[in-house]
C-alpha cells in the first residue's frame, strides 16, 4: 500500500540522511530493511498448518482425545470377566515323634515333606445393577467431550495464530506509511535546508523539519521493535525458533459478505463452551445411574479347578493328593447402606441443576461476545470505506501541499499538519481492517466455524 508516492529504495533507503546521524541509526535501518525483505515469504494457510501440528496445546489436546478412546471400551466399563492361575510347591526336612493310641511309637529325622497347589479361578460379575452399560456410556460420552476439547483447542490455535498473523500485516504496512512519510520529510528538510542556505528561509523551517524527521526515526525504530515482538509470539505458536524472523503477506483480506444471519443462528448452540457444558451434563446423567446401579441386585458366576497334593517320607499319612473343577454362583441383595446412595442421587440432582444453570449462563455470555463482535465487524467496515476515501483525498492534499512549499505559499507548520494527517489517516485505515478482521475471526470461533480450510 503505498501512501505519498515516493519511491522506495529498499536497502539504500535513509543512507544519505543517516550519515549525519548517530551511527546506531545507520545499523537500525541496515538491520529491519534487510531482515524484512530477505525472509521467505510465510502464508496464513501455512502458519496455520504449522502451528497445528507443532503447538504444545494442540499435541496434548490431541493425546487426551486418544486416551479417551482408548478407555472407551467394555473392558474398561467392568463387562468382562477376570481370571486368575497360580501354582506354589514347598519342600522341608522334619524331625517326627508320634505316640498312638494303640501303643506304637514313632521316632525319626530327618523326614522330608512336600506339598504343591495349583488353582484356576473364573470370576465373571453378570449383572451389576447396569452399573457396567451405565459406566460405558459414560465412558462414550467422555470420548466425545475430549473430542470437542480437542476441537475447540484447534480453534483457538488457528484464532490466535490468525491474529498474530495480521497483527504483523498491520505492523509491516505502518512500517511500509512510516518509511514513505520519512522520504517526504527527508524533501521537506532538504527544501528547507536550500531556503536556509541561501537565506530565504529562517533556521527554525530547517530545525522543525529536522525534528519531524527524527521523530519519525523513533517512530520506524517502535515499529520495528513491536515486529520483532510479536514475530517471538507467532513463531511460538507455530513451533519455530522464537527469534526466526517473519515475512508475511503484504495485505490484509477481510470478508466482506459475512453472513451474520448464520452466525448468529448457530452460535449459541454450536460454540465449544457449549458444547461442552451440554456434555458435562451428559456425564453427570451416568454418573447418576451408577450410583443408582448400587440400590439393585448383582449376580456374578465363578469357577476354577484346584489340585493339592502332600507327600512324606514318614508319618501316618505318607501321600494326600486332591483335585477337581468348582463351581458357584452367587447373588448380592443390598438391604440398607445408611441411605448413602440417596444421600449421593441427592448431591448428583443438585449438581445437574448447577450444570444446567452453567448451560444457560454460557449462552448468555456467548449472545454477548457475539453481540459485541457484530458491532464490531459493521463499525470497522465503515470506518475502512470511509478511512479509504480519507487516505485518497490526504495523499492528494500532501502532494499539493509540498508544491505549494517549494513556492513558499504555506508555511512548514501547515506542511507539516498535512503531512501528519496523511500517515494518521493510513494508520486509522490499518487500524479499521486489523479490527474488521479480528471481528471476523472472533464471530467465526463463537459459532464454531473457524477451521483451516
């Protein structure tokens, strides 16, 4: 976007002004000119994709969504059965004295004894109150809200990296306006300097012109310094090196036919927060039915198969071996636990009133921010059709305005107020699209439709 006409020398630019200046100010030039135009040129399709495959938040968002799924199984609910093998053997060397009722004694060592047991046990808990369907949808409905989670993570990755993307769309054009007015004021001092020089003009037009100068010097320098800045955050949420720099588009696009109609219309229902509290409920509706689950009957089937044996060299009972298959069923009838389980369904209405009462206070804030970004997006669009006709007619009036300086009809004051209302009404039409695209972003996460395409 170009503001005065002036044509841009890119890295010879100021080089001629800068040799009576510090040398600080020559390396500052050296330093943005170089990094801003050497740099490959990054898209906001490509920060995006960037940014959600290398963000910290993304990749745990990510992970929790996976566990989610993986603990979304009957195995995790309790359905299924457990079983259980063992085996031990122990051996030992006795010393055996016996008396018996008939009169026979019995005196000996060192009498080696041993004995091994080996079992397999099935325990399969049938019926569990419906404890176990209610866990496994819980269990599903848990999948889905890490699922929104992840979802609304990715959302707001690409909103953020958007913004920051524009920010320094906006940063690099204000630099572009500010190296643009700079040519004009380096015309203006050197106007001056001949009117001064050959004395037709007192010193002050020459000293004015001069601190104009500086003072959008110091201007270029900020700007440059909030580039370097926010290129720190951008790279940080797309995963780069923080201190890599940045050339991004020179433009910034905003939509121009948003339909509000649908936005509005689906926002309330379709926002993540939403979403997400509707899903709160939904878990909170199973963890109800557990607890109910505790007031009912449960029924589990068990079975297995034990071997025993015990061996001695000396005794009265020199071998006794068992083994066979069992089997059992049992029943479980709960009678009274202290009216624990009603005093847990009590707490757990409770708690969905409280969940409900979040669901509305949610839509409610949601109305709000939408309302917000509305008026917004509909203010910046008047402000860039009207900050558009501005900059036109300002970049006229300054070219006039510095011809009629070189005649010497306006004075270096008037010249400088023309000058000053030109780069203001560029940063004023910088400001309304960064804000009309931000109001974009901001309605398209609200309804949940902010995704790379």
């Amino acid at each position: 976007m170009r503001i005065f006409g002036a044509v841009r020398r890119k890295h010879k630019l100021y080089i001629h002004v800068y040799s009576m200046k510090p040398l600080i100010y020559f390396f500052l030039l050296l330093v943005i000119t170089a990094t801003i135009y050497a740099q490959d040129k990054l898209t906001l399709e490509d920060a995006i994709r960037r940014g959600l495959k290398n963000n910290y938040d993304v990749q745990i968002a990510r992970n929790d969504a996976d566990i989610s799924k993986v603990n979304n199984s009957w195995a995790t609910s309790g359905a299924y059965p457990t079983a259980v093998a063992g085996i031990t053997g122990n051996t030992s060397a006795v010393s055996i004295e016996q008396k018996f009722s008939n009169g026979n004694e019995v005196s000996t060592s060192g009498v080696t004894q041993s004995s091994m047991q080996a079992f397999a046990t099935i325990n399969w808990k049938v019926f569990d109150g419906m404890k176990m369907f209610a866990t496994k949808s819980k269990l599903e409905e848990l999948e889905r809200s890490s699922n929104i989670s992840l979802q609304q993570r990715i959302s707001q990755t690409i909103f953020d990296i958007s913004l920051a993307y524009y920010g320094l769309v906006r940063l690099h054009q204000q630099l572009k306006a500010t190296q643009e007015l700079i040519t004009v004021l380096e015309e203006r001092k050197r106007i001056a300097q001949t009117r001064f020089n050959v004395g037709v003009a007192a010193k002050n037009d020459l000293l004015q012109a001069q601190m104009d100068l500086n003072e959008q010097h110091s201007a270029l320098y900020n700007v440059g310094n909030a580039i370097a800045q926010l290129e720190v955050s951008l790279n940080t949420l797309i995963g780069r090196i923080p201190t890599q720099r940045l050339d991004v588009e020179d433009s910034i696009m905003v939509d121009l036919n948003l339909d509000l109609n649908s936005i509005t219309s689906t926002a309330t229902e379709q926002n993540y927060s939403t979403l997400l509290a509707k899903q709160d409920v939904a878990i909170a509706l199973q963890t109800r039915r557990e607890i109910a689950s505790q007031g009912l009957p449960s029924v589990s089937i068990n079975g297995g198969y034990n071997y025993n044996r015990n061996s001695n060299s000396a005794g009265f009972s020199l071998l006794n071996q068992t083994n066979g298959l069992n089997v059992g069923v049992g029943i479980s009838i709960p009678l009274f636990n202290g009216l624990l389980t009603q005093t847990q369904l009590d707490v757990t209405d409770i708690q969905l009133q409280s969940k409900q009462l979040q669901i509305d206070n949610i839509k409610r804030k949601v109305q709000q921010s939408l309302t917000n970004a509305e008026n917004d997006y509909n203010n910046a669009l008047k402000l860039m059709q009207l900050e558009a006709q501005n900059i036109l007619l300002a970049k006229e009036n300054a070219q006039i305005a510095l011809e009629r300086f070189k005649r010497q009809t306006i004075t270096s004051v008037e010249l400088r107020q023309i000058q000053y209302a030109t780069i203001e009404s560029a940063t004023r039409l910088l400001n309304a699209q960064y804000t009309a695209k931000s109001a974009e972003l901001q309605l398209r996460l609200i309804a949940g439709k902010l995704q790379l395409n």
